[in-house]
C-alpha cells in the first residue's frame, strides 16, 4: 500500500513566500489571484489544483480571486463548458463572489490597443497565409524572415484592421500581427499574431465581432485590467513571459501584474489533456464528460470523491517548480482517509451466494442493532433484518480452504457480523454440480456474534437477509488505463485503455439501505466505500457507484 507520507515530501508551497514578502515590503496591500479557464472542456483534476493554489492563497491572505474565463477561441468554446466550469469551482468550495470576469468582456479594449500598437508603428496587417507565416518563422535555431508585408504604412494597417473588424475579408485571409524581432531567440516574440479572422458567433458575445485576439494577446492584457496581483499559471507558459511583458510594456495597461510558474499536476494512470478528454467522449469510450472513470471534476464528483478529499489531495501534493508525477494511488488513499471518519457502514453483497440456516424457524425474523460507524457511537445505530436464508459473498466460502482462510468452509465455524455464529453443514449443488446454496445451523445462543462458552470464532463475514434484500445495481471502476503513463507518445494513447474499467453487478443490498439519500456515501464493509449514482439512481432501481477500494487493490496486483 502506497503510504501518503512516504510518497510525497512535505507540502510547501513556494507562491507562499513570494506573497509574503510582497506584502512584508508593501509592493502589493492585498492579494488578487485568478482561475483563467478556456471553456473549451470540462475542468480536470489538474485545475483543481491550479483552482486550490488561486483561490487557496486569496483565502490564506484575505484576498479575492476572480474566476475568469479566457474565451478567445469561439470555435471551441460553449456554454456548456462555461456552466460546467463554475458547479466545478463550486463543487470544489470555492466562491469567486461578484468576482466573475470573461476576457470577452474586454474586446473593445483590446481591439483599441491594438489599433494604438499600429498607431505606434507596432503591429501591422499580414497576407501571407498561414503556411507562409510558419515557413517565415524560422527554427530555433534559425532567425525568421520579415514578412513583406512588415512595412505597411500606418494608414494602411489601420484602414485594413478597421474593415477586418467589419467583416469584409473571409476567415483566414489576414491577421493582426505584433512587429517586434523576427530573429528573437525565443519564438513567441517573433511577430506574433494578436487577432484573426473568423466570422464565428462566440457564447458570451454572441455575434458581435468578426475577429478575435488570440490568447496571448488578451491573457496578460486582461489580467492588467483586472488589477490581478500575481499571475500563476503553469511553467509552459514561461516561455511566453517575455511576450506578455512586451504588451505590459507597450500598452497604457492599469496594472502590471507580475506572472509566477508552477508545475502542472501529472497524475498516472489518466490522460487530462482536453482534446484526449474530449475524444474519449466522442468515440462513446466513456459515457459522458462525467463518466465516473474521466479525471474530469464533473466525473469524480460522479464517482463519489469528496470535494474535501480533493482539496486535501491538493494541499498534501504542494507546489513546487520542477514538474514530477503523482502517484493516482495517493489521491485514492485521499478520498479513503476522508470517508473512513465520515462514511456510513452497511452491508450488501456483490456476488451472493445463497446460505439457508435449516434450524432457524422459517418464516421468522429478527432485528439486530448495528453500529453505523465502529468508532463513532455518535453516528447511531441502524436495523438489520435477520431470516432463515441469508445471501453471502460467493468469495467468502471456500469448499478447500487454503492455509489461513477463515471464513465460511465445510465444518467450520464463522461470525456472520452483528449476528450468529453458523456452522456449514451442507453444499447443496444443481444437475451440473455447480454449488447452488449452503446450508448452515446456527447457534442459538450466539446472538450479536459472541459464542456463550467464550469460544474462538477467527472469521466474521458480512451477509444480507434474502427476504429483506434490496436488489441495486452495483457498479465496479477500474483504472481506465493500463499502464502509468498512456500519454508517453510513440503509441496511440487509446492503445492503453483498460479493456476492464467497468463491470455491473446485480447486488443485494441491506434493507436500510432504501431510504439511502443521495448523497450519502457508504462504507460497504469489507467491499470499499459508495455512493449513488447521482443520473442513473432512482428510488425505483438504485444504482451505487464504487468511489473507492477499502485498500489499494493496485499495488498488490501488479
Ligand atoms: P489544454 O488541455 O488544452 O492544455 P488547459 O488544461 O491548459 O488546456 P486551461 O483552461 O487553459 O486548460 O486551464 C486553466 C488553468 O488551469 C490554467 O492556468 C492552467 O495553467 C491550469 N492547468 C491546466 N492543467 C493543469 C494541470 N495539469 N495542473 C495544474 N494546473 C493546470
Ligand atoms: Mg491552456
């Protein structure tokens, strides 16, 4: 089992310092963070780490965060996401308060600013297509070429950006571009493009506009007119710091918030990039966004994890600068660690296996008292229902029993939880002599599990009194990968699906479990911990999730 202290270092979290000393030397009074999310998908585990360092440091140091969305692609974008996006923030325990922002929002100022870089002989129109533009780039290790197009007149870019914006030209014919070094080391300052072209409506604008910047150049820009701070964002956007401080630079901007990298979470056994995400939805592998298998936040809000679990992860994984993986075992043991204080026990069998008791008279039932929570007598107590026919884990039997299993075996003694103790009498099988039910005699004087005699009893199995079952369906998730890292390239990501992610089960449940709301999660004892299926349940047919294992199942397997 993966230990969550041997497998991480002690959290820290390096924005921590930063933010201190910026308040300690009076560079900044208050701390104001931000969430840019590109409602281009559904958010993933790995924002939910950036969403817990933003909103995390804003609550530590009595800041704000804002949630903003960084909407500059209306191809890819919808409202769908947009909605998805905040129940996620939501879920997690966040609040951004009337701190909601879009970079839509400020399109008339951005289109301003880049009509004052044209102005200042700073941007210009290009014609060259986009197959042009990447052949005039260059390589890293060869300076570009300047576009023919580099020394337009200032009236001409302005005339030609003006009827860009009109709609005049069709998608693709000309963009905006900076004018800053085609012989830059670093690419993104070789004349990058700001806007575009496309005759596409956008979900928070609608149809307004014709041409839409480019991420780059809204990003920073946008952060400035939100008076953020400090700009955390993840390190692949170090190499574009240069880009944003040349905007800051050379526009009349509010603010000049300053940009901090952090290593993006990798987490094994996933692939979280949008497009594979969204391909994965696509092609029917998973049944939605928030099929309880997806690392989407919609998905193990599904699943059944705990917001709190999730932020604990968060917080115990740290921040730091040099990119490394996590283990998805350490999230598992998260979720684990919170619902063992919180979850309530019952019992149900997956795969039953019917015991008749022969000299416990039929037609009877008793009631046993059942703790909901074996070190909290402050969760109460709950019915069980007891008759003649109980059903058993089928694994819980063992007609030859290996050295060390002691649960149910012919002969033998065992404690049924909160009940008897039973003894195996019988195997009673079908034509094909396959094993159809066991029968067993109680002890009668055994009641709640304890022999009168003082006798040792070594196993205790859970049961599930057939007259009173609850029939559900129970559903089993495995790891939707194969391997640790299905994203390491050479080979088709999809190569690496787990052909066995999923199985349903016909289970019995304890009655109690009837009135189960949904959202309470269980621990099924002996079996894991779960909850409803918040689409597919109903009061009519219940259907439980597995949220997690009881132990890492994994690291024994392989
Ligand atoms: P894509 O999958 O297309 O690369 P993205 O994950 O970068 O998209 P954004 O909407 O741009 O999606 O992400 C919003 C914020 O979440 C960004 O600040 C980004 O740095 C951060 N983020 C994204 N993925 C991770 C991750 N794995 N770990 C930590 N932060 C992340
Ligand atoms: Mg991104």
């Amino acid at each position: 089992m993966t230990t969550i202290e041997a497998a991480v270092p002690a959290a820290n979290n390096f924005l921590k310092n930063i933010i201190e000393d910026d308040l300690k030397s009076g560079k900044h009074s208050g701390v104001v963070t931000r969430f840019p999310p590109e409602p281009n998908g559904y958010l993933h585990i790995g924002h939910a780490k950036s969403i817990c360092i933003n909103f995390g440091l804003a609550r530590d140091f009595g800041g704000r965060c804002h949630l903003r969305f960084d909407d500059t692609n209306p191809a890819k974008e919808e409202l769908e996401y947009i909605d998805s996006i905040k129940e996620s923030v939501s879920w997690l325990g966040f609040d951004w308060g009337e701190h909601l922002y879009y970079a839509s929002d400020n399109f008339e100022q951005l289109y301003q600013w880049a009509v004052f870089l044209i102005q200042h002989g700073k941007a210009y129109v290009e014609d060259l297509n986009a197959e042009q533009i990447r052949a005039y780039r260059g390589t890293l290790t060869e300076p570009g070429t300047e576009s023919p197009y580099r020394t337009r007149s200032v009236e001409e870019n302005l005339d030609l950006f003006s009827r860009m914006r009109a709609g005049e030209f069709p998608d693709g014919t000309r963009v905006l571009r900076a004018k800053i070094d085609m012989s830059s080391p670093n690419m993104s300052l070789r004349d990058p493009v700001l806007y575009r072209i496309l005759h596409t409506p956008h979900p928070h604008v609608g149809d307004a506009w014709k041409i839409y910047p480019m991420y780059d150049f809204a990003h920073g820009q946008t952060d400035a007119i939100e008076k953020i701070t400090h700009s955390i964002c993840t390190l692949e956007f170090e190499s574009h710091k240069p880009l944003y401080e040349w905007f800051l630079d050379n526009l009349p901007v509010p603010a000049r918030p300053r940009q901090y990298e952090f290593a993006r979470l990798n987490l094994t056994f996933t692939v979280m990039s949008k497009r594979k995400l969204q391909e994965l939805v696509q092609l029917g592998i998973v049944s939605g966004w928030d099929d309880p298998r997806m690392p989407t936040l919609a998905g193990i809000k599904r699943r059944g994890y705990t917001p709190g679990a999730v932020r604990a992860f968060c917080e115990l994984i740290g921040v730091g600068r040099s990119d490394s993986w996590i283990d998805v075992s350490i999230l598992e043991e998260c979720v684990r660690s919170d619902l063992n204080e919180s979850a309530p026990r019952a019992m149900a069998v997956l795969h039953p296996l019917k015991v008749v008791i022969v000299n416990y008279p039929e037609g009877l039932s008793e009631d046993f008292e059942a703790a909901n929570h074996p070190q909290k007598p402050e969760m109460g107590t709950r019915t069980v229902h007891f008759s003649r026919e109980i059903w058993i884990e089928a694994e819980d039997f063992e007609e030859m029993p290996p050295k060390g299993f002691f649960r149910m075996t012919p002969g033998a003694e065992v404690r049924l939880r909160n009940a008897y103790i039973v003894r195996c009498t019988e195997l009673v099988r079908d034509e094909n002599n396959t094993l159809k039910e066991i029968h067993c005699t109680y002890d009668p004087d055994s009641r709640g599990g304890t022999a009168p005699d003082g006798r040792k009893i070594k196993g205790t199995i859970h049961w599930v009194s057939a007259a009173h079952a609850l029939d559900a369906e129970v559903r089993l998730f495995d790891r939707l990968f194969n391997v640790p890292n299905p994203d390491k390239g050479g080979i088709d990501y999809k190569e690496y699906l787990n052909p066995l992610s999923v199985e349903a089960l016909p289970a019995k449940l304890e009655a109690s479990l009837v009135d189960a709301d949904i959202e309470t999660r269980y621990q099924f004892e002996r079996l894991g911990y779960f909850c409803q299926d918040t689409k597919d349940s109903s009061p009519h047919k219940k259907v439980f999730n597995r949220i997690v294992t009881l132990r890492d199942a994994w690291s024994t397997k392989k």
